[in-house]
C-alpha cells in the first residue's frame, strides 16, 4: 500500500506552497519532507510534484491528493466510531472550494452548527464560481459550491438555489452615466467592475440585457466586499448580490439601473461519493441553509 | 524598437490568464494572439509565456511587461498633455497590488477622489502582506501595498502606517476555551483562523505574546470579512484588524483576549521610480489618507 507519510508530505507542500512551509507545518526538516516526496515518486516511477514555486501536483500528484483526503475522512470517522471519547476533543477537517460571493453572505452561516457539533474544521479555498468544481477534480477539496449543474466523475451534485444579481449604482453615478438610459453610448463611457480575467458575468449581463457586445471600462477588483465598497463611493457601477446590499435601496443609497432585470446564478453543492457521515451532515447543512435564502427558482 | 501590439498581446494573455480570453479582450482571432506572441519571442530569442494553463510570463515575460506597464502610463499622460480634450472622455488605468486587510478596509476611500478626479481606473491584485512586492517585481503592478520597509530594485517606497491587529473572540468562545487564560493548554485546544499558507502572522502572535510554538487546530478562510464572520459566529478566536471590528468590542459582542496586547503591522506603499503626475497623485492620496487612519507609530 501507499505509505500515507509520504501522502500527508505531499498534501502539505501543495496546501503550504512549499517544502520549507510543508517542513514546518508537519514539524519535519525540510530535508525529510525532500526524501519523503522523492520515495513516492520512486514507488510511482512518476513525478508527483512540478519543481516550480510553488510547487504543483502532477496529474499523478492530484489523483493522489484527491485519494489522500477522502482516505483522511474515512479513518476519521473509523477512529471516532472506534474511540468516541478520543475524538470527542479532535477536530475534522475538510477542505472545500467556495465561490467569493458564497462565503461572502450565507455559507458560514449555513456551516455554523455543522462546525460546532461535528466538531469540524474547514479549510475554505476560494475562485470564480465557474472553477471551484476544478478546486475539486485536483484533488484539493473534498466538496465544493459552484455554478457546474452536471455532476464530475465519480461525484454528486446538488441544487442549493439561485444568487440573484442586480445592477446598480448611485443615484450621482446613474445621473451623470445613465441620464439617457442603460444606452450602448453610456456602456461605452461608464465604468463597471469585474472580478478577475476569469469574471464573464457582467459581459454577459449587458449582452443579455442590452445586447450590448463591446467594450466598458472597467475596474477590477478581487473581492465582493471591494464591489460593494467601490459602488458605495460611486466609482462605478456593478452586479452585486441582493444577499450583499443591506438597506441601500429602501435608503436610496444605491439604485436599480434595470428594475425588474437581473441575472440568477444557479448554485450547486458538488461532493465526492464517499460515505462519511460527516459530508453528510456538511451537505445537509448547505442545503438546508441555502433552501432559506438563496431563490428556489429552478434553474434554467 | 519593440512593437507595441505585441507587448499588449503578452500583457492581455497574462492579465485575462489564456490566449482565448486575450483575444476576446482585444477583439482579435485567437491565431493573431498567437502569432504576436510567436513574433515577440523570435524577436527576442527566447520565450515570453509558459505554455502552461493558465501562462505564465518568464523572466524575459516580466521584464516586458515591467516595461509595457510603464510605457503606457508614460504615453497615457503624453496624450493627455497633447490632447487634453480626447483625453477628458478616456480613462486611465493603473494595476496596483494590495493586500487583502487594506482592501477590506481603507484602500478604497483613500484612492476616491484620485480616481474620479483623474479619471483613474485600477486593476486590484490582492495578495498576502508580505508577497504583494513580488506581484511588483513580476511586473504585474505598477505599484504595491505591502509589508516590505526596503524599496525593491528600480522602486520607491513610503511608510504609510500600522494596521493593528487586537485577539477576538466570542465572550462564549473565550469562557468556552479559554476561562484559564491564554495558556498552551488552551491554545492546543482552541480553534483559530488562518488566512492561507502563506499567513504566518497568528504563529508569530502565538510565539510573541504566549511564547508558545506549538500546533494549533485552526479554520483556513481566504477572506478578512470571513475572518471577521467566523469569529462573531463563535467557530474561532482570530487576529482582527482594529479597522474591521465596528462596534464589537463596546456592544460586548467581541472581547479582547489578551488586552493591552496587540500587533502592529507597518504598511508601505511601493512603487516604480517613474515620472508620472498620476502615480505621483495616487502616492499623494495613499499617504494622506493612510496618515489618517493608519497608527503612525515609526516601525520597530
């Protein structure tokens, strides 16, 4: 069998970005770490790990990630069927992938009790919601919330429910851009925010709601309390969750540029297939929680 | 000389993460990308991009776009002394690395008015701290929020401040974990959060303030406000910047368990050594603003 020593140094030099962190972390020279790397990958007559910093999995390195950490969960709750009270004062873990707007509003919140009385820890790994099932498929996370309706290999997928999306902006920032209307020629000249090269959301809202197909000026910003904050001080005008926008449209602080329009972003919990009564409860908690506040709308 | 077109090929492939994507930016057919970037690279005997996913700049990449970031801010504020007039209806854009806590905090208002006076749009990278500086160095940004108190090679830089951190939790968390105080006991025991693996401020808090060096069970979440979230849900204790806790600490909602203890991180702003009146405008406003809101305590 595969010698999990050897698993649990790989996992900490990708968790870690590096094999002085991973030394660390596991309380090991870094020369141990080097060894224990370097014999799995003679086992394997492969290597596991690209020489890069940080470090990357192999796609051998990521199917072993991805059997390390559900062999991980399996022996925890071995263990914690075996000696209760032993576990009674150790944590799980699990690592899941979330999208920024999802961790954002509701998904502490939904994981609250789960945490407490499971006595579990989670790692939370973020990207666009359109790439958090990768998060997955490499082996990085044991679940994950996303737009993906379709199940990955070897996994489940479950409907939460819809973020709803609105298009606003200040009552200045409207006046001065949109005085006209929501027009191709105040989509040329007014700035809106993106999230990241990877955010295609708000291009396909104009297309969508505008047939708009050509270019704005933009602003990026890499966090939804940044989209938020930026549309406040009237630099630009966004998409921002309804889930995010407190009291800024019965204040007036904020206005809809389309009323009436908006985009509902279908959203999925996708886990590995594995029977472990703690993802269980993680996948009950979400959608539970998720059923309560996002939109119930069917998707598509 | 080099030819501009392909330095914005590179410099869209690496922003957007994909030739695909730089295409559709840029309004090109993926093979014309492709053959910039092949041109740039004969010109230049060697390769500019990884033909990884996404690409990466190589060393030579960087430097490029080292030199491309300037060029266009140079030529941005050239035309806008030649044609004043074209130049009021066009934006000019700036990419500036700042980390997650001053994004979530005072970095927006402190850049307000610079953007909407100078018509100013930027590209926000985010990193840890510590690492902003190597978003600079790599050529990403023309300007840095970061930890670093040495100007990197061709740089300036300017103390702005101190964030300070104060340790939070829940008064039932704290009566929970740590009604003996803050011992190695309890730390042993106590869930904390950790931003990411490469977030060493809560180890070095722990060694600083309890002398403690051993491992604690801990929450990873890539967020500040996740940080902020968790804590008031009573899933963690955490280091919280003293400009993210509202009222917490005087509605009781929070307390402080370590009073009178705290870290204070110095924050300087990093930038190239050119003449350009809007980074010298964006200098200005980060500085005047970071003095109002930083601690300006002189750095250890």
């Amino acid at each position: 069998m595969l010698d999990p020593k050897q698993l649990e140094a790989l996992s900490a030099v990708v968790d870690s970005g590096g094999f002085d962190k991973a030394a660390r972390k596991l309380f090991l020279t870094q020369s141990a770490i080097s060894q224990r790397i370097r014999q799995l990958e003679e086992h394997l007559g492969q290597p596991v790990l690209t020489r890069t910093s940080p470090p990357e999995p192999t796609v051998a390195g990521r199917l072993l990630l991805q059997h390390y950490r559900q062999l991980s969960l399996m022996e925890g709750e071995l263990i914690s069927t075996l000696r209760p009270d032993a576990a009674q004062h150790a944590f799980s873990k699990l690592s899941v992938g979330v999208n920024a707007d999802s961790l954002a509003t509701w998904f502490l919140p939904a994981v609250q009790s789960v945490m407490q009385q499971g006595r579990l820890l989670i790692d939370v790994m973020m990207d666009d919601q359109d790439y958090t099932h990768e998060l997955m498929r490499a082996g990085h996370v044991v679940g994950c919330v996303g737009t993906r309706p379709t199940p990955i290999q070897g996994g489940e997928c479950h409907f939460l429910g819809c973020m709803r999306y609105l298009c606003l902006a200040t009552p200045a920032f409207a006046a001065h851009y949109f005085a006209d209307g929501f027009t191709p020629a105040a989509l040329a000249q007014a700035p809106a925010i993106i999230f990241s090269g990877k955010d295609d959301l708000h291009s396909e809202f104009l297309q969508q709601f505008a047939g708009y197909t050509g270019s704005t000026p933009h602003l990026t910003l890499p966090t939804p309390q940044g989209f938020v904050q930026a549309t406040r001080l009237g630099l630009a005008y966004s998409l921002l969750p309804e889930l995010m926008i407190d009291d800024d449209l019965h204040t007036g602080r904020l206005i809809d540029l389309l009323p009436g329009q908006c985009i509902d972003m279908p959203l999925y919990w996708h886990h590995w297939r594995v029977e472990s009564s703690l993802t269980q409860a993680l996948s009950e908690a979400l959608q539970t929680h998720a059923a309560k506040v996002l939109r119930q709308t069917p998707p598509g």
